[in-house]
C-alpha cells in the first residue's frame, strides 16, 4: 500500500506529536512536579531556620536581660529580712515608736514560726498624736525591708467627757518579706 505524501505527512506528524506528548508526560511533568516539591520544601526550611534564629535572638536578649536584672538586684539583698533578724526588727520598731513619739504594742507575729521564702505578719497597735503617728506609719513604710501595710485603721481618742482630743489610735497589720 502506497501513501501519498501528504499522508506521510500527516502520519510523521502525528508519531512526532505523540513522541513530545509521551517526553512531556513522562520527564518535564515529573520534573515540574519534583521542582514544585523541592520548592516548597525549600521555603519550609527557610522558614524554620528564620524561627530558629528568631529564638536565638530572644534567648541572647533573655539572657542579657536577666544579667541586667541581676546586677539590679544586688543592692535588694540587704532589703531582704532574714530568720536571724527577729530581735533586730523588734529592737528596729521600738526605736521607730520611740523616735515618732507614740507609743506601740506588738499585739499579733508569726515571727516564732517564719519560714523562708514567707512573711512576717505583725498586728500593731500605737497611740499618739495626729503628725506622730503619720511620721510612725512613714517611718514604718520606709524601712530597710520590703514592708507591706495590709491594713490600717486610725481611730480618734476621746476624753471622759466624750470630747476628741488630739490623739489617735492606729492598729496596723504589715507583712515584711522573708529571704533566705
């Protein structure tokens, strides 16, 4: 059987067609395919590696932080009030009351049974005149230790016949931090 030229054609065309069709399913798609995975792969990678660095960079700034922070509270040691301290603090508020012109009453501690890392609750009781007792309760707050008034009532004094005078009554509770 012959066949025309034109049909030769046609049939070469064809064969060729199917060849670069059977090269583009059988290589360039995988390829393409591969290249798309490698691709994505890539960007994942570069994506953990830029949270990886990301970390870094908070964990140097943490850590520069917390030496900062150290050296800051150096200086909060002595501001700390340690078991051993009991009678200083006691003998510390006696000269506080003293000093302020009232007179104070220890009336409530947990200072027998502290613990580190605890608080010292003490319930004070002072009577004195209206500045003098302003001064005690500044005095007070401003301690070596770190001091926390809790609670405080100030209540005026009164004479026989019912009349103010110039006095007041202060019942204080304070919690003092306890270190090691």
């Amino acid at each position: 059987m012959k066949f025309n030229s034109s049909i030769k054609i046609i049939i070469a065309v064809c064969i060729l067609s199917l060849v670069v069709i059977l090269i583009v399913i059988g290589v360039i798609w995988p390829t393409a395919n591969n290249i798309r995975k490698t691709t994505e792969e890539t960007y994942q990678l570069r994506a953990y590696m830029e949270q990886r660095y990301q970390e870094s960079l908070r964990s140097k700034v943490t850590k520069k932080k917390l030496e900062d922070i150290k050296q800051e509270t150096l200086g909060f040691e002595s501001a700390i009030f340690k078991k051993s301290q009991t009678l200083d603090l006691i003998k510390m508020l006696e000269v506080i009351a003293s000093d302020s012109g009232v007179s104070q009453r220890i009336e409530e501690t947990n200072l027998d049974n502290i613990n580190t890392n605890q608080n010292i609750n003490l319930k004070l009781s002072a009577n004195g005149k209206y500045n003098d007792i302003f001064k005690y309760i500044y005095n007070l707050e401003t301690l070596d230790y770190f001091v926390n008034i809790t609670n405080l009532r100030l209540t005026p004094n009164y004479d026989k016949n019912g009349q103010s005078n110039s006095s007041l009554s202060a019942s204080l509770n304070i919690e003092i931090y306890v270190g090691q």
